[in-house]
C-alpha cells in the first residue's frame, strides 16, 4: 500500500504468540472511522482509501472491507503521533489493539521527521473477532514522526474496535471539564453539548460542563436544550452572565470549574466549532502522561473546507509582539489532496508558545498557580495564557490528531472591523508583560506602518479604533476590569462614524459603482520592486492632499476583498468593497482631512508609547496579580 520506499531491514512476520493481547492497558486515541453522511473529502482523515472500493462504515468503530481491499489508515486522525509522545510523555512504546474477522494482512509503519517512511512489522490474521496486539517502541522519534498500519483483505473482513493503547496507567489522574464560552450561538452551544454528552468514554472521564452564555439568545431556550441537559444532569453548569467577552467567559469556566468541581483538568471549547469527541479524550490522555503538568491543544481544521488543516500550532515574535504560525508548521494542507504518507513536512515535530482557545486543556494544578485569564475582552488573551504559562514553567503542547473544526481566518475581517480595537490594545499590554525589551521602538515602528496602510486602502475606522487603543494602553491597567462590560458598545459607536465601518448587507442597498471592472484590470498587480513600491507610496500620500472629486456620489469602483489593497485604493476617491465572508460590502471614501488627522495622531501617540513604554511596562507588571485574580473576577462576575 505505501509507495515510500520501506527500509531494507524488514521486520519478519509475528508469529501467533506475539499478537496475543493482554499488554493494552490503557486507551489514548481510538481508531475512528468516518461518519456515514462523509463526503469522500472528509473520509480522507480517517481513511486513505485509494485502493479499495469505499470501506462500509458500520458504526465509528466499525469498518467492513471487501475482499482485495486494499485500505490504509496513514490519515490525520488514526495514525499516532509518536514524536510527541516520545517527546512530552513517559511512554517508552504503544500498542496497537484491533479485533479482526476475517483473513487480512495488517502492516505497521513508521515515519522519521524528514518524512521517510520504513516498514516497522507486519503479520497476517484470520479468525473471527480475534483481538490482536502489536507492540511497538518508541524510542526512534526524537525530532518527529508518525506510526500508521495498513490492511489488506484477502476475504471480507471486520475491523472494530481498533485503537492505540499505553501498556501502564497514566502518572496522574484525568478528571475533565469542558468550559464552553458562548454568544448568541445557541444551536452551535447545544450541538457541541450533545456531542460531548454521546461519547461513552468521555461520559467515563467527564466531571463537568460548564457553559458562560453571555448573549441574549439563551442557550436553555434551544429546543434539544432540555434532553442534553437531562444528559448530563448535576454535571452541567450554565452561567449567564452579561457580555465579558472571550476572556470573561472562559475566566467564568475556569474560575467554576475550580471552585465548585473536582475535575483536574479544564479544556477550553468556543461555542462555533464542530467537534471529533475523541479529541478531548487524546488531549486528557496526553496530559496524564507528561512528566509535568502540561496544557494541550488541539489543531484547526477548516470548518469551510473540513478536509484541510489550517494550522498546526502558533508561536509569538516577542520582539515585535506578533503571533504567527510555529516554526516549521504545515498551513492550509488538504488530506483529501496529499495524505500524510504523501506530505514529508507533516512529521516533524512541531513546538509551539501557546494553544488558541478553540480547543486547549489546562491542568487545574496550572490553573491554580498561574491565575484567571486577562480581563481582555477578545485577542491575546489565550497567547498571554500560554506564554504565561511558559514563564511558569509549563510547557504547550499542540497534539496533531488532536482537532476541531472551526471558521478559517480567511473568512473574517477581524484586523479592520471591530475586532481592531482589542487587537491593538491587547498586543501592547502583552507586550508590557512578556517582552523582552524594555523599549518598544520595533512595536511601534510596526503600528505607524499598519496605520498608514489602512488609511492608503481608506479604512479609517480601523485606525480611529487603533488610536483608542493606544490610548487605553497609556492609561493604565487599574481600569480593564472596570472597562469589560461596556468596552464593546464604546468600539462599536467610533466605528460606526466612518463609512468603511458601516457594513451593507440589503442587496438594494448596495451601490452600483460609476466604472466597470475594466477600470481595476491594470491596477491590481502589486508593485514588486522597491523602487515601485516608494513610487506608489509618494503618489498616495500625493493624493491625500488633492481635493476629493466627488464626496457624497456612487463609489467609482467596486472590489472584491482580496484586490481591496493599499496600492489599488490608494489611486481612488471611493470604492464599494466586499467583506472577507462576502456577505455584504463598505462604501470607502477618500478623506484628506480625515487621513491627516488620523495619520498625525497615530505618529504622535506612538512616540508617547516609546518614550513611556519603559514606566507602563512597570504599571502592567505590578497590576498582573491583580488582573489575574479570582477576586477581581468575581467583582465582574457579581455585577
């Protein structure tokens, strides 16, 4: 089945006596198959059936294969991530567990980090649900790599109840809550809880639920509300409380989740995720079986296209305060085009700084030590969580195999609408606390640049938001917790000043443009060369002081987002343009005054920030006890 070359030293078939089970102890990920209703797209993680016909699913533990079926299981969530158990964990080797009916050939494989692929055993079974085990080490995973196995159906064959097991028990006990934040989602809330409340072997290890529902929208009024609550009886906890935001809903399931259970570990959910319940199970399992307490995460699979893996893991720049892809993280790779047999780069083992709160467990012995979320409303706060923890001592691991489905950052505006204000703000606090430096000159450097381009592509509203932000940096931290209930409403006003901030949905609303897409054709194409670029720079600053033609007419243009760039904008008086999500458009207008304005108070509070970064610095760090404390929390909570 695999077309990588094997090793030369194949290993020899086991005899009888080798297959014998009894050394599974304990579980760590199961061997899922696909869900009946699964385009072939999505069945690509969990079964590479290039070579057979379509495996019948009988249940998720259940496939049948017809005979010469050739079927592997190198696929996103059935092989095992052995470098990071190697790595992060006390296992010296694994077991792989399957009850068989019928005459079948089961080969194992290995991968190394570059991705080379070697023939680790194999064996032929036949019987009728006959329970087989395989053992294998290890130790040959250092810097990465994966264990799959392959089956070849000589006849009809079973295969159920397959699965990876550890050959001991965990070195410490696994209690798990699930802390889900949610905003007027109450079909994606109530969704995620029957997923939850239907797995038998999360209903073993499960201590609670606890849900912050902060909209208006109430997750109880949802009509299978009552049956999953029923489900899950004294083990839900629903809290509704006023909008805090992300931080604020998560810090409620945390500061819960410690006060009034006996769960050891809390895995963050969002409410708009769709979810693989093993999931949560392999991130508890790894957790009890690292040396020292250790947060998990789970990857992002794109919920628009389910078959792609949109991140492996994040990191942050601490010089510049950016986060971003980890080194060495795979983006955008679609199992339904290049299995893991196929993707050398999805091997080796990948370290990250944090795990975004889509999916991340916490240790409660973390949770305790290291205090509640930030009071941040949204963005930063599951990074600072995580570099946080670092700075404690507690290391983030983001397990592949491991992974929700959630809506892909290419579908979302989230640096230009709303959002802005909290991106800005937050990224210079977390500066405050974890840089590095004791000057912020690269920070700043990098926030007048972002603001010019957004006043070239004629987003005002982004930078208006950005300057409030800088100036609830300066301010202080003694006011975020005091700031958290009403913090939104105060960013949704100042963008709704400028028309770029003001979103057309009504389709008899939206403006024709005065020109036809020929208008756009020749300026869409980036200039490359640095002298272009500066070219194109002077001339937009050149037009920022020639009167606008036109101020209040039918924008000349209408673009599509991705062409909605500095260069392109630049050359304009207006343009309609589509949000990311394509469900609506902004009108932009050119402004010179507003440009100016903006642009001189950009400049101006940046260098404020330089020259007082040093004492703000001081301020966040004395107030980070405070602004992770339980009781400054409950004031919120309570109000």
């Amino acid at each position: 089945m695999t077309t990588t070359a094997v090793s030369p030293d194949v290993v020899a078939d086991l005899a009888a006596d080798d297959l014998a089970p009894g050394r599974a102890v304990t579980l760590l990920q199961r061997v899922l198959m696909p869900r009946g209703a699964d385009p072939r797209k999505v069945r690509a993680l969990y079964l590479d059936e290039v070579r057979s016909e379509k495996v019948h699913v009988a249940s998720r533990s259940t496939g049948h294969l017809s005979a010469g079926d050739e079927v592997s299981f190198a696929t996103y969530f059935n092989a095992f991530p052995a470098g990071y158990w190697r790595r992060w964990t006390s296992l010296t080797s694994v077991t792989l567990q399957l009850r068989i009916s019928g005459t079948c050939r089961i080969d194992v494989y290995r991968s190394k980090g570059n991705g080379d692929v070697l023939h680790a055993l194999g064996t032929t079974v036949e019987g009728q649900g006959r329970t087989v085990e395989l053992d294998l080490d290890l130790t040959p995973f250092v810097e990465g790599g994966w264990y799959w196995f392959d089956v070849t159906a000589d006849d009809g064959t079973i295969i159920e109840d397959a699965g990876w097991y550890a050959d001991r028990e965990p070195l410490r006990p696994g209690r798990l809550a699930v802390g889900i934040c949610t905003f007027n989602r109450p079909v994606d809330c109530v969704a995620a809880l029957q997923t939850v409340a239907a797995d038998p072997v999360l209903d073993a290890e499960l201590a609670a639920v606890v849900v912050a529902d902060q909209g208006n929208l109430k997750v109880r009024d949802e009509a299978s509300f009552p049956e999953v609550a029923d489900q899950l009886g004294d083990r839900l906890h629903l809290v509704e409380q006023g909008n805090l935001g992300g931080s604020g809903g998560f810090a409620r399931a945390m500061h819960e989740t410690l006060t009034t259970t006996d769960a050891t570990h809390l895995v963050f959910l969002d409410d708009d995720v769709q979810l693989e319940a093993d999931s949560l199970h392999r991130a508890l399992t790894f957790a009890r079986f690292t040396d020292e307490p250790t947060l998990v995460g789970g990857q992002m699979l794109s919920l628009q296209d389910r078959s792609v893996l949109h991140t492996m893991g994040e990191s942050v720049d601490r010089r510049l305060m950016k986060y971003r892809s980890a080194p060495y993280a795979a983006v955008g790779h679609d199992f339904a085009h290049h299995s893991l047999r196929d993707a050398r780069h999805l091997h080796r083992r990948v370290d990250v700084d944090y795990n975004a709160w889509w999916m991340c467990l916490i240790p409660r012995e973390v949770a305790e030590h290291i205090g509640l979320p930030l009071p941040l409303f949204i963005k930063w706060d599951d990074a600072e969580y995580g570099m946080r923890a670092g700075a404690a001592g507690y290391r983030t691991v983001t397990l592949p195999g491991a992974a929700i489905w959630h809506l892909s950052w290419t579908d979302k505006d989230d640096a230009t609408d709303w959002q802005a204000y909290f991106h800005a703000r937050n990224q210079l606090i977390v500066a405050a606390l974890h840089s590095p430096l004791k000057r912020a000159e690269d920070i700043v450097r990098g926030n007048v640049r972002a603001d010019i381009r957004h006043l070239f592509r004629l987003e005002y509203s982004a930078v208006a938001l950005h300057l409030k932000a800088y100036r609830d940096f300066l301010a202080g931290p003694q006011d975020l917790f005091r700031q958290l209930p009403g913090v939104l409403a105060e960013v949704r006003a100042e963008r709704a000043r400028y028309s770029d901030g003001q979103v057309i949905t009504e389709r008899a609303r939206i403006p024709l443009p005065q020109m036809g897409q020929d208008a756009t054709e020749g300026m869409v194409h980036p200039p490359v060369a640095k002298r272009a670029i500066v070219r194109a720079a002077l001339q937009a600053l050149r037009n920022n002081v020639r009167p606008v033609q036109d101020a209040e007419g039918r924008p000349q243009v209408e673009l599509p987002a991705r062409d909605a760039q500095w260069f392109v904008l630049a050359q304009l008086d207006s343009a309609s343009v589509a949000t990311a999500d394509g469900r609506g458009v902004t009108v932009r207008r050119r402004d010179p005054a507003t440009f100016w304005r903006l642009a001189r108070e950009s400049v101006r509070l940046n260098l404020e920030i330089a020259r007082r970064f040093p004492r703000a610095r001081q301020q966040y760090r004395d107030s980070y006890a405070d602004l992770t404390s339980a009781k400054n929390w409950e004031s919120v909570f309570e109000a």
